[in-house]
C-alpha cells in the first residue's frame, strides 16, 4: 500500500483493501505472532466529536500490537477550546506520536489535517463525509459471511449524511458488487458519491422501500436515520418508522442474510434480531479490532 | 458605422472578452469583481448574434488586463471565449481561455460545513470536473451558479 495517510475509501484500490483484510485475517488467527510488532509505537488520538466503538477500538488495536496511545482527550478540556486551529492542533500533537487518529465534524477535515503532517494520519470520521476504517471493518465482516464477489447488498437509512454508507459504496465499486440504496426521498445519496459510482460505472438502484428487494439481498447494511435531519418530530416518525426492522419483517430474506449497522442503533434494528442468525452487527463492531490492528501495522511499517 | 457606434465598441487599452455564452455578461463582470462602483469604463453586449454561439455576449473593459486566476474562472462559465488584450486602439494579443485541472483560491465550497470554510489557514481548492468544480476538501459537487461561490 504506498498511501501515507488514509483519509477516504477512494483512495483504496482492490488491492489495497484485500492486504488489509488478509492481514487482518492473519491477526485474528493468532494474535499472539502480532503481540510485539508496534513496541513502543505511539498512537495520537484526537476526537473533536464523542466516539465510542472508533476510539476505543483504535486504542485497543495499537495495544494489541505493543503500542501505546497519547489521547488529546474531551474538547472541553483541550487547546481547540482557546481556539486553536486544527491545523496548528495536528502540527503539535505530530511531534508527540508515530501515527494520527482524527474525528471531526467538519467535512474534509481530515483531508485538510493529513497536508500538514508527515506521520500517518487516519480519518476517523469527518462530518458527513468518510469513515473509511468503519468501512474496512464493514468489508472484513462481509468477506467472512457473503464473500465480497457476486454480493447483492442492500444499504437503508440515512444515506445522505451517514459517512459509513458513503465510504462503503465507494469501496464497493472494487468489488462485484450490486449495491441497493433504501431510504426515504429526502435522505438519498449525495451528488459526489453518485458521482463517483458513476464514474466507476455502477448503476445506482434507488428503493423508497425494503420489501421488494429483500428477498434478493445477501447482505442488508442499516443506518440510523437521525431526527435532526427533519423539520418536525412527526415526520420524523412517519419517515423512520419505514426504514426498521424486525424478526417478522426478515423471514421473507435469505436464511443466509448477513445483517449488519455501524452502531450504535435506537431502534431501526429490533432487539428479537438479534436472536437470529441474520445478526452480525456485533461480531462486525468486534472486527474493528484486528481490522485497525491490521491497517495501523501496514502503515506504521511502511509498504506491507 | 456610425460615430456613436463606434464610441462604444473601440477601446484603447483593455480587454475585450468576446464569445461569452448569450446571458452571461453580467456574471463575467462579477467574476471580474466589475459592479460599477470602481470606475472601471466597460461595454456589455448581450445576446449578440453570433455564428458560433447562436447568440453570444461580448464584455470590453477599459485599462484593464485579466489575471490567470480571472481567467481560470471565466473559463469555467464561457468555456469558448476569447481574450482580445488591446493597446492602443489595436489588438495587441489574442488567448482562448483554457481550463485548469484544478482553481485555487477563486471559489468558496457550497458546503457551509466544509472545513475549507472554517477558520483555518488553508486555500479552497477545487478539481475542475467536465460539467462543474468538486472541493478537494469535503467532495461537494458545484455545477450551478459558479459566480455566486466566487471569493471576494
């Protein structure tokens, strides 16, 4: 992989992404041959906006490698609260570590933060931009369970703002993969990741409901559809209310239906999901681990 | 012709932008921060008939000559003019515009929660697409109104 800084799936080649998961692959095999191969690294983690899965997953994966973070901690309690640029703030904190982790809510942030570092530096979400390590571990998940050739999968929420459905798509235009979007009028993909599929040649099959393509899906990717995106809490509810699922609603699906979310979810996942062989979503969130293990270890050492 | 029509279209010194898509002048004239408060002498022919256009405006600016950044942006909303530099009643120079790959520090992204937009000390940026400008920051596609983006 010859990419200093991952900030977008889009920059990923087929290539790219398969070493990363077969490493992956290596690591949760016996995670013990990887115990000691970041010794003494240090990872920076700067999270502008909370996190839980990201943070904690990145801090557990260069631990797992030997390693050790240095955490610029909550907002509050930070230089960003006198009003230090982001900028100045990634200059700094480059000085104290081997590798950045940043989440922040502006779009492009990380993009604009990687052009004044020389370490590694790691987009762990942007606004509503690119989450493109969920997307790694979202794509390690689907190997394990469908295989990521012949896939027929359906992504459903919040497609417009949800930066997971935006780096998996992208990712998947590298795959063999028919990519069904499910969400209401006023949520569907934004301009630039149509544009990109385009451009990559996929066909861009739009649903306003579930029901028709489910029965087809191999893997069914759900996003929560926040209500700020909504002018009022009533159409808010209309609108969410179509895009949940349940036990009864999945038993017209493949018996082999992957179903997977980026966590953390209200309620568009019902909990008797859960109980069902279709539930992934947490083996998915645990894949975070060896998956951030696997792609901190490729780009602590340079060229794989 | 008549002496009349001669005041407004000769020029001495100054730019005379032919081939402007019919109905564009006036956004040519924000792209060149022109809103007649500045005293700059300018003519503006709209909707001309013209054999390559259909119908083309022409723009002419007197004792003044356009810079690259200019023209990378006119470029972008008339893609087929020309640029007559004159001096001295007499054209002196003749360019078409050509588009850039990439604008730099002309346009501000659409996306008012692009960190382009933010308090940071970096330039906004651009990658010119066949049909609009994409920000190489938060992806945002622009196609309509580009002179509404331009910086001032």
């Amino acid at each position: 992989m010859r990419h200093d800084h991952i900030t977008s799936t889009k920059q990923l080649s087929r290539g790219d992404i398969e070493a990363i998961l077969d490493r992956a692959s290596d690591i949760a095999a016996d995670p013990s041959a990887y115990a000691d191969r970041q010794e003494d690294a240090l990872l920076g983690l700067l999270f502008f906006e909370p996190s839980t899965r990201t943070k904690m997953s990145f801090s557990a994966a260069i631990k797992r490698l030997g390693g050790d973070i240095v955490d610029m901690g909550p907002v509050d309690s930070s230089s960003v609260k006198k009003g230090e640029s982001l900028a100045d703030t990634v200059r700094v904190v480059e000085g104290y570590a081997d590798a950045l982790v940043v989440r922040h809510p502006s779009e492009g942030s990380a993009q604009m933060a990687s052009e004044y570092v020389d370490v590694p530096l790691i987009n762990a979400g942007d606004g509503a931009g690119q989450h493109p390590t969920q997307t790694l571990l979202d794509l390690y998940t689907i190997r394990e369970s469908a295989g990521l050739d012949g896939l027929t999968i359906g992504i459903m929420g919040d497609l417009k703002y949800g930066r997971t459905v935006h780096s998996l798509a992208q990712a998947l235009t590298n795959f063999d993969a028919s990519q069904h979007f499910v969400s209401p009028e006023s949520l569907k993909l934004p301009r630039n990741v149509r544009y990109d599929l385009h451009e990559e040649g996929s066909s861009i099959k739009e649903h306003t409901d579930l029901e028709t393509i489910l029965p087809s899906l191999d893997v069914l990717y759900v996003t929560r559809i926040q209500q700020e995106r909504f002018p009022d809490e009533s159409e808010y509810r209309a609108v969410a209310g179509e895009y949940q699922i349940d036990a009864d609603l999945l038993s017209a699906a493949k018996d082999d239906l992957t179903v997977m979310h980026p966590l953390p979810r209200v309620d568009e996942i019902a909990y008797d999901v859960d109980e069902t062989s279709h539930a992934k979503y947490f083996e998915q969130a645990h894949n975070g681990v060896p998956v951030r293990m696997a792609l901190l270890d490729t780009l602590l050492e340079g060229e794989p | 012709m008549t002496d009349r029509e001669l005041r407004v279209s000769k020029i001495e010194n100054g730019t005379v932008i032919d081939h402007i898509p019919g109905g564009q002048a006036l956004n040519v004239l924000a792209i060149l921060g022109i809103d007649g408060t500045s005293g700059e002498v300018v003519s503006i022919g709209m909707n001309v008939p013209s054999d390559r256009l259909g119908r083309k405006d022409v723009v002419k600016v007197e004792d003044r000559e356009l810079s690259q950044s200019e023209l990378d942006v006119l470029s972008l909303i008339a893609p087929a003019a020309t640029i007559n530099i004159i001096r001295g009643y007499e054209v002196a120079e003749k360019h078409r515009v050509e588009r850039p790959t990439e604008v730099s520090g002309i346009l501000q992204c659409s996306n008012h929660n692009c960190i382009s937009v933010d308090d940071e000390p970096i330039t906004p940026r651009f990658e010119v697409l066949d049909d609009g400008v994409r920000c190489v920051y938060c992806d945002t596609i622009i196609r309509d109104d580009l002179p509404a983006h331009i910086l001032v």
